[in-house]
C-alpha cells in the first residue's frame, strides 16, 4: 500500500531586513576562539579597550628604567609583527594597548592574531 502524506507550506515575504533584538540584546558576538583567548587574557590582566577595537594591560617593574626598557621590547616586536601599539610610562608602569587591524580604512575588532601577540607579551 503506497501512502504520502501531505505537507503543507506557507510562504512569508521577505521585508529585507531581518528584525532587531529589542533594546540592550544587541550585541556584537565574537567567535567562540575569540571569546576563549580573551577570557585567557583577563587571567593575566588584559581588558577589551576602546570600543572592543583594542586590548590592554599595565604592567609594573621595580624601575622606572626597566619599565622603558620593557617598552622599547614590545615597541619594536610591534614593528617586527605588523601589529599597532600603544605605550605609556608613568615611573615604573608601562600600560600596553594593541589595536585590531583595520580594514580598508575601518577600525576592526580584537581577532585572533592580536590575541596572539598579546599572549606573548
């Protein structure tokens, strides 16, 4: 015996624009390996800065000498790498911040690569 069951389908219009999550549930999603390597990061000090577009920490050294020269290291490892630094000293603390890449002149948001270069800060 050869039965089918019937399905029935309804079509909605598409408007073009899917709907909005009402009010404070929009947020920006980063991916999962995104979410993790930050969470990794804050163990050791590190914060979403300026808009999630950077990541940064303070780190201090017994003086306000080695501190420079703990700024010159990641100064010039920024350069090597292609990755945007910005330092400030005040006495024995350097406070760190490295920005994502932007893209086609657009500020772009902490991806993994810059978490990367951060771990080996």
């Amino acid at each position: 015996m050869n039965t089918q069951t019937a399905v029935e389908q309804t079509a909605t219009p598409y408007s073009g624009t899917p709907p909005e999550p009402p009010g404070e549930a929009v947020q920006r999603l980063k991916s999962e390996r995104v979410q993790e390597g930050l969470q990794a990061l804050a163990r050791a000090g590190w914060a979403l800065a300026h808009e999630e577009q950077a990541i940064e920490t303070v780190k201090t050294f017994p003086t306000p000498e080695v501190a420079w020269l703990y700024a010159a290291f990641v100064s010039r490892f920024a350069s090597a790498a292609g990755v945007a630094v910005t330092l400030s000293l005040a006495g024995g603390q350097v406070c760190v911040t490295v920005f994502a890449q932007g893209i086609n002149g657009c500020a772009g948001e902490v991806d993994p690569p810059v978490l990367a270069f951060a771990h080996q800060l």
